[in-house]
C-alpha cells in the first residue's frame, strides 16, 4: 500500500467543498484521484461510478459505497442588518455550531468566509443564558452592515450552501488526521485505495466503484446507485462516530487505532450475518484488527442497498471518527490501512459461490 499516496488522497478529497446535493468539487478530486483505474460515469443525481478496467462480462458485481456529501448547512435569509440565517444540513448539535469559521459558497463560484455569530453575553439577559442554544439563534456574519451588501458585494443570495472553514492535517508522528467531512471522505479514499490495490489483478468478480451523494439527508444517492448498479454483494465504506471518549471501556466499540468497525446492526439495518461472520473470521484469520459494533441508532448506504431488488448482502467497515458532524474529525492512518486490507483481502477470495452461500 503506498502510505503516502493514501495520506495526500484523504487530504484532498476532505478538503473538497461539497454539502449534501453541492458534491461537484468532490466529484471533481474524486475523478482525479482515480484516473487510470477504470472508467467514470455519473448519473443525474450526482452519484459517480467508477467500472473497473479489468471487469469482464458474466461476473458477479461486487459495489463498493462511500457517500461523497457531508454535513454543512445553508442559507435561509439574508436580514437587513446584513445577518445571514441558514438550516443545518444532515444531522448537527446545535452547541458545536457558534464561534467557528465557515465558507459560504456565493453566485460566482467563490467560496466567502464567514463566522457563525450569536448575540454576545453582554447583551443576553440571565434568562436567555440560561435558554437552550436553537439554530434560529445564530447567524452567519461575513463583516456586511446589510442586505443589500450581502447580495451585490458578496454576491451571496438564498438557499448558497455552506461548509466548515476546516483543511485536513496529519500529524507524521502519531499517525493521525484532523479535518472535516472524514463522514465519508475517508470512505471515499478508501474506496479509491481498495482499487488502487487490487489494480491490475485478475479477479472472479466485477468491481464498481459508488461514490453516492446526498447520504446525510436520508441516504438518497444510494437508493439510485444499488438500482443502476445491480450488485450481487456489497461493502459501504464509512466514516463512523468514534465512541472511546464517550462510553465506559467496557461499552467501547469504535476506538481509535484498532481497526475498523464491523456493525451488526443499526436503526436501518441488520448486516447480512453470514457475510458479515466471513469478514470477521477471515480479519481473525489473516491478523486484520476489527472492531465489532452492536448500534441501535444511525444509519449508513449499507440501508437502501441491502434492501435494493432480491437484497443485496452487504457489511459496513467503518472507520472510526472522533466528533464526527462537527467542524473537526480525528482519525488514525492505522484504521483506514486496515479497512482498505480487509476489503482488498475478501475481493481477493470472492467468486459466485461464496457469494450465493450468503
């Protein structure tokens, strides 16, 4: 695995812009990225397939998912004060929102800076510190003394999107990421590595490559990809909520540094078990660290996929995420080399009989 390669490619395609529905620079790096493994297709949703040069008619087609949006929000109005009000895009707290930096993407293609806002203590009465903290609170303020600033100068209008101001960093030393958007960015490189390892060799299945849009808000992009796919098996890559900060070690089931995460089982969910016991006997076997989850809430693409024409078995390697759905992830190098070998691992001993014994 080129280590370095992977590091630059998760750098780039998470810096990419590109809320839920406004994916195109995240199409843009992904096609980049993956120049020279197969052959691009996009369809009228934004979704990108990437066909595998090597596929060969009469095989059984193995999708690999990772959702190409990520959280962010949008603006609602615009005030005469030059205050700008917005929605939240997939699934925010409302206290990790104020005091950051955000880019507001204007009329002219040009992402503008600017700063979640909310009333200052000094103004606020004891009742209203005491209040819980709404969206409707906060604003976006990018320096305008009014609308009319906002809208000509700025060149800002209603429903822009808006994404953290936020650059991935890697820490060389102890082999971690910060940044935005590893929901799912990092299952896109991962997706993209997957392929890049397994370049060139002469499998018994077909791979193709979904990097579906629109997953924060309903996993909506999937829904299209397993229809114009039509796998016979699948793996969703994802970026998941690390739980090692916020459970008992006895709860923790997404930690940081060892491996991936196997789910079991999510509020849309439960994974295939006999494909998923022959991942995590196949980790067992070749030393692969995994995780396995048991989860009663959240959702991944494995939702609409594995419910796509007769079911389509599919297994969740996710890579685990300290505060996703925030400005900034933090991830570990270490867990997203480990995803990509396990996936590289089962594509290497996957053929039609294993599969139809799932």
């Amino acid at each position: 695995m080129n280590t370095q390669d992977l590091i630059q490619s998760i750098k780039r395609i998470s810096d990419a812009n590109g809320i839920s529905g406004f994916e195109d620079e995240v199409l843009h790096v992904i096609r980049a990225e993956g120049a020279g493994l197969g052959t691009f297709e996009e369809d009228r949703i934004r979704n990108l397939y990437l066909y595998r040069h090597e596929n060969k008619a009469g095989r059984p087609i193995v999708q690999l998912n990772a959702h190409t949006d990520e959280v962010g929000f949008m603006v609602k109005a615009i005030r005469p004060d030059g205050m700008i009000e917005f929605i939240t895009i997939g699934g925010w707290i409302p206290t990790n929102v104020p005091a950051h930096m955000v880019r507001i993407l204007n009329k002219d293609g040009v992402y503008v800076p600017a700063v979640v806002a909310s009333k200052p203590p000094h103004f606020m009465s004891e009742a209203e510190k005491k209040a819980p903290l709404e969206i409707t609170n906060l604003v976006l303020d990018v320096g305008a003394s009014s609308s009319e600033e906002v809208i000509k100068e700025y060149r800002i209008g209603i429903a822009a999107p808006v994404v953290p101001e936020v650059s991935c960093t890697f820490d060389e030393k102890h082999g971690l990421f910060i940044g935005k958007a590893f929901d799912c960015r990092i299952g896109c490189a991962s997706t993209l590595a997957t392929l890049k390892e397994l370049q060139g060799m002469d499998l018994k299945v077909n791979l193709v490559g979904d990097f579906s849009s629109q997953e924060e808000v309903g996993t909506r992009g999937s829904i299209v990809s397993a229809n114009t796919i039509k796998a016979d098996l699948a793996i969703v890559f994802e970026g998941c909520p690390a739980d090692d900060t916020v459970v008992p070690s006895y709860q923790a089931q997404t930690c940081l540094k060892k491996g991936p995460m196997l789910r079991h089982i999510d509020s849309r969910m439960i994974t295939n078990p006999r494909f998923q016991r022959y991942a995590l006997n196949l980790a067992q076997e070749l030393g692969i660290p995994v995780q396995e989850a048991v989860r009663s809430a959240g959702a991944t693409n494995g939702a609409p996929i594995h419910l796509a024409h007769d079911g389509i078995p599919a297994i969740v390697i996710g890579v685990p995420v300290r505060y996703a759905h925030t400005h900034y992830g933090i991830s570990a190098l270490f867990d997203v080399e480990q995803a990509v070998r396990l996936a590289k691992e089962i594509l290497l001993r996957m053929d039609s009989k294993t599969i139809r014994s799932f």
